[in-house]
C-alpha cells in the first residue's frame, strides 16, 4: 500500500507496479479483523511467515502484530477515493484472491475501475495474499506484465 501511495501523490515515479491484495479503504471487516489481531490469534501459517524475516524472533512479531492491531482506528492513512486513483499513471497490475476475507474482491473491482487501464487477476480460490499458494504462477505473470512493452 505504500506503493499505492507513492503512485496516487507522485505518479511521474512510478512507472508500473503489482499491488497484491492491496485495499483504497480499510472495511468494517478488515477493521475487526485488525482490532482482534494479537500473536495467539495469528493464524500458524502467518506466524510461520513473519518467523522467516523477523531477525528479531517472536517479540518482533508481536510488535509487528502491536503495529497491525493499531490500524483499526485509523481512517486517513488508506482512504484513497476514486478521484485519488484516477491520477495514477503506471501501468498497474492488481492480484488478488477471489474469497479474500480481508479485502473483498469488490475493493479490488473498484481499484480496478478507478486506475486508469489497471488490470485485475482475481486468483479463484485465492484467499487473501493468494501469491504464497505455490499452485499460483504469480511471479512469471507478473513478470510478464512487467516486463511487456506499454
């Protein structure tokens, strides 16, 4: 989502971008779902996930998740309108999973309507963050698109 701010602010920067389960609008859902976060509510696999880069081991991890649970009350950080996205020049690729719980695929539908020619992959099944599902190919499509001539 910090792409998408650089994007929306100073968009002779970005040239083309994938945004992955990315959100204009924190949801009454992803709210909740913030407000509830905590290490033990965590699902394993996230865990496992964070495990893997935090350097610093699980009080790492539980600050991250502090950090997390802390955006639930925030309403200005991400709040991009459709006028916001319509400035955004870069050529835009949106992934995201078709039964996301935290983002609904709608989020991404108007993302897509409001980037000037985005393109939206909605991965069927996918939940959120479906690029971690290795039956998805994301990383030779979305190097395809990246790399394709404008």
């Amino acid at each position: 989502m910090a792409l998408l701010h650089i994007a929306a602010r100073q968009p002779e920067r970005v040239e083309a971008m994938v945004l992955i389960s990315a959100t204009s609008h924190f949801t009454d859902e992803a709210r909740a779902i913030m407000r509830r976060a905590s290490f033990e509510t965590v699902p394993p696999e996230v865990r496992e996930m964070y495990r893997e880069c935090a350097k610093r081991g699980d009080a790492q991890i539980r600050q991250l998740i502090t950090h997390f649970n802390a955006l639930h009350a925030d309403h200005d950080d991400v709040n991009f309108t459709a006028d916001d996205l319509s400035v955004i020049e870069a050529r835009t690729l949106i992934v995201h999973g078709e039964r996301d719980q935290f983002f609904p695929v709608e989020v991404a539908q108007d993302m897509a309507r409001a980037i000037p020619g985005a393109e939206l992959w909605v991965v069927a099944g996918g939940e959120h963050v479906p690029i971690f599902d290795p039956a998805v190919p994301f990383t030779s499509e979305a190097l395809r698109f990246l790399t394709r001539s404008p």
